[in-house]
C-alpha cells in the first residue's frame, strides 16, 4: 500500500466507523496515531506525510464499545511505503531515524537509548529475514556502547516487564556489567532496574566510601528500601535465606490437583508481595511460573535447557563453590520428583543457573561463557513467560556474585 501526497486509499468493503492506528517504523518511539477512514481514504497528519513507512491495523471504531489500543501492531498490520523519514532537531534522533528509513548510517553514541529500544521492541522476534537480522544487530551494537544507560533506559520505557527482562536477555545485555565511574546518578524509579545498578555501584562506592559516604549510604538505604534483608544478608555471604521460595516436591503434588484446589490453595496464600528478595515475592514469582508451566512446555525451550544447563554447572563450581552450593539447593529439592515427565519443575534451578553464569561472565570470572545463541533464546523464552522469576533470580545472582568478587562491602567491619 502507498501513500499519495499524504493521502493513503484503503481497499476495505463498505462498513460505518472505520479507523486505523498507524505507527511509524522510522521512529517508533512516538506515540500511536489514530484516523479516521472515509470513503476509503485516509488523510494523513503534516508531520506524518513523507515520514517513511507506515504500519496501520484497521478497527472498527463503535462509539460504544470501549477498545484497548494495541501498544504494537500485530502480524495483520498493513504496511503503507513512502519515502523519507521523521524529522527531529534533536540530530541523534533524526539520524537513528534516517537509518531505520535504510539511509544513512546508525548512531555511533549511546545519546538515544530509549529510542532504541522502541526501535527493538517493534522488530517481530520471530522474523529471520536478513533485513531484520541486520537491523537488529546494528541496534543492539548502540545499547552496547554503554550498557548500564541501556538497562536504565529499558526501565524508564513503556515496555512491560515481560517484554523487558527478555529483551535484555536477547540483546546480551545481561551478560554485561553495569558499573560506572560516575556513581552520583538519580536513583531509579523502577526497583528492579534501581537495585541492579546500585549494587553495581557498590565496589566503586566502598573503594572511595571516605569521601563518597553521603552516597555510600543512600545507596545501602535503597537498597534496603526496595529489596529486604534477603539482599544484604547475601551481600555479606550469608545464603541460608535463599533456601526456600522455589519448585520442590510439594510443588510436583500440586501439579496433580484440579485447578480450582489449586486455585483455592494459592488464594488461601494471600501472598502480599513486598521487597523484591522477601520470601513472599520470591514464592508469588515461583505461582506464577507454576501458571506458566503449560506455554513453557509447548514453546519446547525445556528441551534445550534440559542438558546444557547441568553442563554449565560446572562453570559455576569451578568459579564460585557458594554459588554452585545455592544452585543446588534447588536442585535437591527435586528429591523424588520425575523431571523427565515434568521438566517445567527445573524452571527454578534452570533460572538462577542461567542468571549466575550471565552476571559472572560480566564480572569476568568465567574462562569462557557457555551462554550459546540457542541457550540464550531459551532463556528470553522463559524470561517472557516468567518475568518475575528471571528478574528476581538476576537480582540475587548479582548479590551472590558480587560477594565472590568483592567481598562483604555493605557490613560493619567495612565501615
């Protein structure tokens, strides 16, 4: 479909209260339009007009039905060419534009994260065409120039948390650290992504913690704030915390009750989620992975988890004991448990294996990252299904490995 002098004719049959959401693919970061279709035409706006391609999703807007709109198209969207791309005075913007458009090179500075990841987030994950694989990877090259302000920019996004934590995980961000030299930053308003880049701070911190100790100690108080005692009791070496909250046996029997038992059961619970490491998130995290287990098992990630991630353990020994020793909590767990009938229940070990041998590969502590392409597509597979468990998981596979390098930085006898 083309686009004439802003005016784009839509071959649809004869129906009242036609409309269309169109996005533009040259910056997808602007918010979503919506325009009338009449008479088969639609008109499009002044800044929209030899903008670049289009994608619009047809709906019937009836004045008294209330629609969700659609954060992106769907695979039905039609796509409406015309040349150009969307303008910006902002020249990083325009010039991450004018690539998307296919003109022009990407940005070589790290000044228009946010709009990356809109730019990611709108690419199908499923699409293997060379256009799309070469895109993607040119993107991905920006988000790494510096990967903390990426994490920080995904957080402060519109993009859901199930979306998030996977694209992470795609990009390779995950494996990366998020240190800085320059820690006096706002602290973050997403938790999740607030408690990674503090405690990334904390080695720099405690180095110059006599003349950063204001700092220092508004760090330690967020971190408190937003993640519970779990987390310093980690940060200090202290794992015994850690020791519950996951699938084990009893979560196998559960399995085998109807679900409105189990439906009862998990209500009796009334679970009140608080701090990000406290023993109720971490169990709410492992319910809604036990809802899950079904998508995961059709999506057939489990087959490709199922061997590597137990040779991966290995890594794990040989870089840190207290790391392995906590991953196999969770596996002795499985005690009596048929995982080869049902291997969704090594989600729970499967997930922090994969969370520690991403964030010791970014602190350098692996002889080589066995986190192959396949592996780590498996592991985005999980993280969309199962967000809360992947991020709660990276959050303690960070305190666990910044323990193994650093040491105790939060306790007394470091003050």
């Amino acid at each position: 479909m083309q686009a004439r002098a802003g005016v784009v004719c839509v071959d649809l049959a004869a129906e009242d209260d036609l409309a269309i959401y169109l996005w533009s693919t040259t910056a997808p970061w602007l918010p979503m339009r919506t325009l009338e279709i009449s008479e088969g035409r639609v008109v499009l706006p002044a800044e929209l007009v030899d903008a670049g391609p289009l994608l619009g999703q047809v709906f019937v807007d009836d004045p008294w039905v209330t629609i969700t709109p659609p954060r992106w198209p769907d695979s039905s969207a039609i796509r409406i060419e015309q040349r150009g791309w969307v303008r910006d005075a902002n020249g990083t913007r325009d010039k991450l534009a004018r690539f998307l458009a296919g003109e022009g090179s990407p940005p070589t500075s790290g000044l228009a994260m946010p709009e990356t990841w809109a730019a990611l987030a709108m690419l199908r994950e499923d699409a293997e065409d060379v256009a799309t694989q070469r895109l993607r990877a040119a993107l991905v090259r920006i988000l790494a120039i510096h990967p903390r302000s990426a994490l920080e920019a995904l957080g402060s996004s519109t993009i859901p948390a199930e979306e998030m934590v996977a694209l992470l995980i795609r990009t390779g961000l995950v494996n990366r650290s998020f240190s800085a030299e320059y820690t006096l930053n706002d602290l973050h308003t997403n938790p999740w992504v607030g408690s990674m880049v503090e405690v990334a701070d904390l080695p720099s911190l405690f180095e110059r913690r006599v003349v950063v100790g204001e700092e220092r100690a508004e760090t330690i108080s967020y971190l408190s704030e937003q993640c519970g005692p779990v987390l310093f009791e980690v940060l200090r070496g202290s794992t015994e915390d850690l020791n519950s909250g996951y699938f084990d046996l009893n979560v196998a029997r559960v399995h085998s009750l109807s679900k409105p038992a189990v439906d009862k059961m998990f209500e009796q619970f009334r679970l009140v989620p608080g701090a990000l490491l406290d023993l109720d998130t971490r169990v709410d995290a492992t319910i809604d992975a036990f809802h899950r287990r079904g998508e995961w098992m059709s999506s057939g990630a489990h087959q490709m988890l199922a061997s590597e991630s137990l040779k991966s353990l290995r890594l794990v020994r040989q870089s840190s004991k207290a790391i392995y020793n906590v991953i196999s909590s969770r596996s002795e767990a499985l005690d009596g448990v048929d995982t080869v009938t049902h291997p969704w229940m090594l989600l729970s070990m499967q997930s922090l294996t994969l969370a520690a041998l991403a964030r010791l590969d970014a602190h350098g502590m692996l002889a080589y990252s066995p986190l192959t392409t396949g592996l780590m597509e498996a592991w985005a597979r999980m993280a969309w299904l199962c967000p809360k468990l992947v991020m709660t998981d990276l959050l303690i596979a960070e305190a666990l490995v910044t323990y193994a390098h650093c040491g105790d930085l939060i306790g007394v006898e470091n003050e």
